[in-house]
C-alpha cells in the first residue's frame, strides 16, 4: 500500500539571502532541518527527486536556488526540479510528466489564493491529488502548507478578518490551516479562533519552525524548537 503522505510546515528560514534596510545583504539562518529531513526520509528514497512548486511566488528564480542549495546539496535529493507556470507554454502532459517523476513535492510560500487560480485552470489541483494517492510525497511551507486543507485564510486582512470568507483549500487534509501562528497577537488569534466557532469549523494552528505530518490515518507533529508547536483550534 502507499503511504499517502503531507508535510505542511508553517514557516521558517533555510538560508535565503535577505536585503536589510540599509541596502546590506545577510543569509537568514537555517531552521527547519529536522522537518526537511524527514521530507527526504519519508520519499523512502537514498537520493530522491523533489519537484520545487513555486507558483506563490510567481517562480521566482532566487527561491529555486535556495531550495536547491539546502535539498540538494545539504540533504542529499539528487534534484530539484522545477514546475515552472507562470508566463510560460507548458502543456498538460509535462507537468503531468514532472509530478509523477517526482518522489517529493515542496510547495513554496507566497500569495496561496493566486496559486490554486493557476493549479486549477491548469488542472495541477488533481494531478497532484493523483500524486498523494500513489504515495508521492507533498509538502510545503506557508502558502504552500495550508492549501492541502479543506479551508484556509491568507490573513492578508487580519484586521478585518470577521468580514473575510474563510476559502475553500484543496481537501487532501480536513480543517482550517493557519501558518506562523506564533507571530500572531493574542487579539488576531481570539479573532480567528472566533470565526471558526461561528463556522462551526477545526483548524490547525502552526507556528514556524514546525510540521504537521499527515500521513494516511495517522498525524505527528514535528518541532524544530522546544517553543513552537501545532494546536487544533478553536
């Protein structure tokens, strides 16, 4: 039977290059190791091919390199591929072609909303929901996290969350994901706690630096810190 397996990770730096204020570059720290390995290991694979999905962010080039750099060259995938869909001709059959070669699949951070417009127009959503039923690995951070849930909320709007329509995720896991979790005010928490209750909906809250593994009826939660961790919520 395969393992029918998610990694959603709710943030946390590998080693990208950040521009301070002052116009000075700096490499962020590297913090979510153990996850990442556990990526690796769960692909059942010494050296496997992980397909980089980097659609939140409008594939850019730079985060490429840095998934590259730490999963090739740190963790020992023997590639990272990328699917590359914005302003590009790729027809059906390669990306269909790049899922399935694929024992890993990472999706990045960025805008989740923009992303599942561009995977359903295009008819990623259900590959990929093809690719979890014959045990391919996914996994994903931020954006790329929450969007395995039946529902999730960028919280672009924090403020005005009692206004906001919680959206519809892809349903390959149940609940209501909610990524950086320990970066969020007791007050914005409060809120989104309560619009669950009035939806009558389970959510999972997932601070950075920390994984919620589901992996067919059973979930674990991996920490890379002794203070961070997962919670259902409300």
């Amino acid at each position: 039977m395969n393992n029918k397996t998610i990694v959603a990770v709710g943030g946390g730096e590998i080693g990208r290059i950040k521009i301070l204020p002052d116009g000075t570059a700096c490499q962020t720290e590297i913090e979510t190791t153990i996850i990442d390995k556990f990526i690796v290991d769960a692909s059942g694979k010494k050296n496997p091919k992980m397909l980089f999905i980097g659609t939140a962010s409008n594939d850019k080039t730079s985060y490429l390199d840095v998934i590259t750099t730490h999963f090739k060259d740190r963790l020992g995938c023997s590639c990272v591929e990328p699917l590359n869909l914005i302003g590009t001709n790729i027809s059906y059959d390669e990306i269909k072609y790049k899922i399935f070669s694929a024992d890993i699949i990472y999706v990045g951070g960025g805008d989740t909303t923009f992303m599942l417009k561009i995977w359903k127009e295009l008819g990623v959503d259900k590959l990929l929901y093809e690719a979890y039923n014959k045990g391919i690995v996914l996994s994903g951070i931020s954006a790329g996290a929450i969007c395995w849930f039946e529902y999730y909320d960028n919280m672009d709007d924090i403020e005005n969350i009692e206004q906001l329509d919680i959206v519809p995720g892809l349903s390959f896991v149940k609940g209501f994901g909610v990524p950086h979790y320990n970066w969020l005010t007791p007050d914005e928490k409060k809120k989104i706690n309560d619009r669950l209750k009035d939806k009558n909906i389970k959510g999972w809250s997932i601070d950075d630096c920390v994984a919620i593994v589901f992996q067919n009826d059973e979930l674990k939660i991996i920490s890379c810190r002794s203070d961070r961790t997962a919670t259902q919520i409300p």
